[in-house]
C-alpha cells in the first residue's frame, strides 16, 4: 500500500488563499458580521492538521438575531411577493455561479475535507450546480388540487374546494461535514424552491464552502434575510437553532445520536423536523454475480469518500461460493488505493475528517480485532501527519461485534459468508439492523435483484452498483436512519405545507 501520506507543496488558486486569509464572518440579515461574543474558531486541513482560516464563532444570540432576519425576509420585502419564475431563476443563476466558480469550491472543498480534489471536481462540486437547476425548475410546479368534495350533511349544497401548497416558513438547517457543499445545496435548494427562508449552521470542521456559497447567493441577487448562515459548534450554535421558538422546521443530517437531540429539541414549538442520519448498510454478492463488478463496486461501496458516507457499504455478504473470490478482489481494490493529500491529484483517498473521527475509526478496527476478527489488509493508522487509516477489510467477524452493528463512518468493511439462496433470509441478515439508509445487490438474476430490492428496509436499493446519486432521485432512510426523504419531488413535501379552502356557493 502506497500508505503514508506525503504532504506536497501544491498551490491553489488566488481567490482561494484570498479567501482563507480573511476572518469569516456570519451571514446575517445580508450583511457578514462578527459573532455576538466576538470569538472565532480555527478551521483545520485533514491532510497536515494545520489550520487554515478562522471563521466567527456563533452561538445562541446569533442564531436569534439570524432567526429574526428570517423571520423578516418570510413576511415581508421582495421575498414573498416574487413569482415562483422569479425565485426560479435565481435559484438558477445560483446554480450558474457555482458552476463558473467550480475550480475555487473544489478547492476549498478539499482542503477543508481532505477528499481528493479529483472527487470535489467531479461529484461534489457538479452535484450540488445540478440540485440547484433542478429545484430551480420545481419554483414553478409546486401547486394544490382542486378536489371535488360531497359533505353528506349538506344535501344540494355546491361546493368549490381546492388546496394551496404554502412554504413551511423559516427553515433552520444543520448539516456535518462528509460533504459539507453537497449537504447545503440538498437543504438550500427545495427550502429556496419552496420560498421559505433559511438559517443554516454547517458542521465546525467544513464551514469553508458554505460560506463562500454565503457569497454567492448574495451576487445572485437574493433578497437580504432569505439565506443566513451561522458557523459554529453543535451545542452552542446547533442547538439553538434546533430549540428555537419562532423557527418553523428544523432539517438535520449527522449521526443518530444528535438526530435524536434535534427530535426533541423541536418538541417547545412542535416544529416540523426531517432526519438523514446513520446507516451500515449491506452489500450482497451473490453467487451468480459479474465479479468483474461486484468486486469493485463493494469496495466502492466502502473506500468512496473514506468510508465517510452514511450510506457506505459497511456490511459485506458474499455467497460461500464466491466468498474468497470477493475477500481477494476487494483485498486487492484496498491495497490499490492511492492515500494522500487531497489537493495531490494522483490521491485516491484523503484522511479523516479530524483527529478525533481517526481515533474512532481506529479504535473500532482495535475492538474487531480484540473480538477475533481478521484484518486481511489495513487494520491501522497511515503514516504519523494527518489523520489517515488504511483501507480495512475485516473477516471472521460475527453479528453480535461492534464492528459489524454500529456505525463506523471509516473504510473499514466486515465480509461475512451466507451459504444458500434463501431470500428472506439473506434479506434477514441485511436487516438485522437498526438502520435502514441504503443497500447494493450483486446479482444477475434480475428476478433475484428485484425481489430482493422488495424485502430489504433501506431508503435506496442500488442493483449493481452503489452510490448512485441524482437531484431527482428520493434519499433517505428507513428506521433509525432518519425520517423524511431528500432531493426529487419528495423533498418538497418537508418544505411545504397544505391548507384546503372551501368554498360553498
Ligand atoms: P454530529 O451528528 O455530532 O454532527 C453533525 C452536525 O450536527 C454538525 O453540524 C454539528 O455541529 C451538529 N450538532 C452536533 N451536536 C448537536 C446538538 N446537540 N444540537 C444541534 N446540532 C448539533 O456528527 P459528528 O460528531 O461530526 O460525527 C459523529 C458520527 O456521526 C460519525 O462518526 C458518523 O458515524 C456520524 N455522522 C453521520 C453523518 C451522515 O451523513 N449521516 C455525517 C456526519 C457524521
Ligand atoms: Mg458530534
């Protein structure tokens, strides 16, 4: 393995350093300020540990004063009163600008995060200019029933009823740090489509791509108020906004264990609350499965993003007869994988996100191994600078060991055997679990693929392949891994809410 990291000096571009070099601000009320309290709070590059920039450091009576701005651009000035074409198009001419700036945010991106630069350019960066012109086009599609109604107890009487879909009101947004560009455009976009207004708080170890997108939507015109953003920690400056009073839906990804706090957090105003949280999602090979690409497409499942991914393929299950073949195969995708810095553009993989996500990583492969499990490549920390760990394939495990129940946010993936073809019980054992987020089949039995896509509780079912993204396809999760759906047509519903009007003539 190409495992220790080796810090390069690479460049990146002068509106990026520009960018880095001043103190950043909150977006508040479309004017950058500094935090109430005055603090800022260092931003860390994965690669080196060394910081970076300092962003302001908000807290609770920052978020009020960015929930007042809200709350004042929902009810009144140009906000409400433009036309679904008009907040289309800027929400298109968003979309534009990111795309004419697309080196500079994969850049930021990178440093911020550690992904490889090659990533930030191709998915990271696109994805987030497509969701943007895909809830551009939806501004002007949102829209009520009329609906023909009869009310037995008013015989002879006529009726014309009809819904009206209304934005939920002032959105508060908090989201982590795996693809912290990404996570704002799947929040920005529909709240935007939808008219509401925004305060969003991204995670304290990525605030970089947000804010600069804070820039953005400023040159695009967008009315003072409409897009606030409050950098901070989550118990200072998440918190709040979870728990604040006059904000009317709450949209959280991270871990379940928060996801839970922001649950009930909403209870004080009964705010509407959507959830993408956890997963360990299976992967499952079986016998008749094209190794040519079940191989890479489970060690894609796991290696993509570092592991970093809610819906990573965690759980690997292999039909005894192909068994050795895929431990081999994705052994050998592993030990291929180039690790580095991610602004190297020969990386493949960066580091952890922090020291502390190294840590535990670490410390889950250290209770596999301790529990009897087998590292057949990986097993450990990369290198001594930064925060990198090898790519992990771990066998011998079994149901009950933490390494195969809980989520490990890392590229470490446990390959377990199944020894027949009986559906529901392969399905069982994908199951057997308390998160539902995604799963990948491997087969090319298309009877098998779709039966098998019925029985599994997972938000997404990809049929050979994994990670299979679009703005106009539904994300989210079954059980504990969140409560709502993400991007396509569904999001919208997070963001809207009906009111019926009848009139008798
Ligand atoms: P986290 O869930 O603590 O953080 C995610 C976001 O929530 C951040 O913006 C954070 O500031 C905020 N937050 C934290 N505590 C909060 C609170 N009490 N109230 C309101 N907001 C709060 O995730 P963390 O600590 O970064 O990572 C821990 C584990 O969570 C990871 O190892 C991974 O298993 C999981 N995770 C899952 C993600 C997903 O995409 N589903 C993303 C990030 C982490
Ligand atoms: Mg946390």
């Amino acid at each position: 393995m190409e495992g220790t990291a080796v810090v390069l000096d690479y460049t990146v571009g002068e509106s990026v350093s520009a960018f880095l070099a001043k103190k950043r601000q909150l977006l508040i009320g479309g004017e950058w300020v500094d935090a109430a309290s005055g603090k800022t709070f260092p931003v860390y590059e994965p690669a080196t540990g060394e910081i970076i920039a300092h962003v302001a450091e908000g807290e609770k009576e920052d978020i009020d004063r960015a929930v007042k701005a809200a709350r004042k651009a929902f009810e009144s000035g140009p906000w409400p009163n433009m036309t679904p074409s008009q907040r289309g198009k800027l929400i298109w001419k968003l979309a534009d600008l990111l795309e004419q700036n697309l080196e500079e945010f994969a850049e930021l991106e990178t440093l911020d995060n550690g992904k490889p630069i090659t990533v930030s350019r191709a998915a990271d960066v696109p994805l987030a200019v497509d969701l943007f012109c895909y809830m551009a086009g939806w501004a002007t599609k949102i829209h009520g029933e009329t609906i023909p109604i009869s009310v037995p107890y008013m015989p002879g009487a006529e009726f014309h009823a009809y819904t009206l879909r209304e934005p939920v009101g002032v959105v508060g947004q908090i989201i982590p740090w795996n693809f912290p560009l990404l996570m704002a455009a799947w929040k920005l976009g529909p709240a935007l489509a939808t008219g509401c207004t925004v305060v969003l708080k991204p995670a304290e170890q990525t605030p970089l791509t947000a804010l600069r997108l804070g820039e953005l939507f400023q040159e695009a015109g967008f009315p003072p108020g409409v897009i606030n953003i409050i950098t901070g920690f989550g118990e200072s400056t998440g918190a709040p906004l979870a728990a604040h009073l006059d904000v009317d839906k709450i949209a959280f990804t991270g871990s379940t264990e928060v996801g839970k706090l922001i649950a009930n957090a909403a209870t004080g105003n009964l705010k509407k609350v959507s959830l993408e949280l956890g997963g360990k999602s299976p992967t499952i090979v079986f016998s008749d499965a094209d190794l040519a690409v079940a191989i890479p497409g489970a060690a894609g499942a796991i290696f993509f993003n570092h592991g970093q991914c809610c819906c990573a393929g965690s759980r690997l299950y292999a039909h005894k007869s192909v068994f050795d073949r895929v431990v081999d195969g994705v052994s050998a995708e592993a030990q291929k994988i180039k690790l580095g810095p991610g602004m190297d553009p020969t990386t493949e993989m960066g580091p952890m996100i922090s020291e502390e996500q190294m840590t535990v990583v670490t410390g889950y492969i250290e209770s596999g191994l301790s529990e009897g499990a087998k590292a057949v490549v990986g097993g450990k920390r990369s290198g001594s600078k930064g925060y990198f760990v090898e790519p992990t394939v771990l066998v011998d495990t079994n149901p009950q060991m933490k390494v195969v129940r809980e989520e490990i946010f890392g590229p470490v993936v446990c390959v377990q055997p199944f020894d027949d073809d009986d559906l529901d019980r392969i399905a069982q054992e994908a199951n057997d679990t308390i998160y539902g987020l995604a799963a990948s089949v491997f087969t090319t039995n298309l009877s098998v693929a779709h039966k098998i896509a019925k029985k599994i509780q997972a938000g997404t079912v990809w049929i050979n392949s994994h990670n299979v993204f679009d703005a106009a396809l539904p994300f989210g999760g079954y059980k504990q891994s969140g409560w709502g759906r993400e991007m396509g047509k569904e999001s919208l519903n997070l963001y809207t809410q009906v009111k019926s009007v009848v009139a008798t003539l």
